[in-house]
C-alpha cells in the first residue's frame, strides 16, 4: 500500500509539475502578447501624430497664405474668410479652443456669407437676389473689416507657413 502511495504522490507531482509548466507557459505567452500590443499601439500613436502634424502644417501653411492675401486686400473678406474658417475647424488644436471668441471677424464674416450660394449655384437666382446677397456681403466686409484684419494679424503670427511657401507672391 506505501507503493501505491508513493506512486499516486510522484503521479500527481508530475501533473502538477505539467499543469503549472503549461500555466507559466500561457502567462509568459500572454505577457509578450500585452508588449507586443503596446508597442504597435505605441506605434501607431506615432504615426497618427506624425500624421497629424503633417496635416495641421499644411492647414496653418493654407490659413498664413490667405490671411496675409487678405491683409494686402490681394482676397475679398468674405471669400477669405468662408476658406480660413472652413481650414481652421479641421485643424487638430491641442486643447479644446473657442474660435467664435478667438477670431471673432472671421467668424461674423463667415456666418454671414456661409448660406450664400456660389459659382453654379448663383446661377439659378435672378439678378435682382444675387445683387441683394452681394450687397449684404459687401456691407458685412465694410462693417467688419477692422475685426478681419485684426484677426489676419493674430492668424499669420499664430500659424506658421511651411518652409518656401513664405515666398509666394500674391499678383
């Protein structure tokens, strides 16, 4: 009967000893899963950021080019103006902004001309509308001029031209 004991102890410390083999086993498996995930995170956190910044250096080149063709009046106000708002709510600020409080002119601007139709789309109005629209948008320029250029001031300090682009001529 000591034999079969001794046989039952040694078979189930050989069970034992597999059991937790196997066990260690799926716990270092499951660790260099977790570092493996992490860094292909962490990979692609980096590129999303690199992405990002890629993206935003060409959205601030676009806004810089713009508001300074609107300081030198090389744009109209209102043409300016529905651009460089459009480009600057797509850009990827690092914390949240008000732009309404910001750029105040622009944003004015922009909500005055943002329903008017353009191109093709004037086209389908008679004179008489399309002259009603250009007046309330030439009278919308005139009263906020002053608060555009202001803001055109803060835009071409604040955001950056991409390297080259600041010699671009505006004929």
């Amino acid at each position: 009967m000591a034999t079969e004991w001794i046989i039952a102890l040694v078979i189930g410390a050989l069970i034992i000893a597999g059991l937790s083999f196997y066990a260690g086993k799926l716990i270092w498996q499951v660790k260099a899963q977790n570092e493996l995930i992490a860094k292909k995170r962490a990979e692609h956190e980096a590129e999303q950021k690199k992405k990002r910044q890629e993206r935003n250096a060409k959205l601030a080149d676009s806004i810089n080019l713009i508001a300074k063709a609107m300081n030198q009046k090389q744009c109209e106000y209102s043409e300016g103006c529905l651009r460089i708002w459009v480009l600057i709510s797509q850009y990827g600020f690092e914390k949240e902004v008000n732009l309404e409080e910001i750029y105040p002119g622009i944003h004015q601007m922009y909500e005055v001309v943002k329903d008017m139709p353009t191109h093709d789309a004037r086209k389908k109005y008679s004179k008489k509308e399309i002259f009603k629209m250009d007046t309330e948008r030439w009278r919308a320029e005139e009263r906020l001029e002053k608060d555009i250029l202001k803001d055109c001031e803060q835009l071409v300090s604040e955001f950056q031209a991409l390297p080259g682009s600041e010699n671009v001529v505006f004929q």
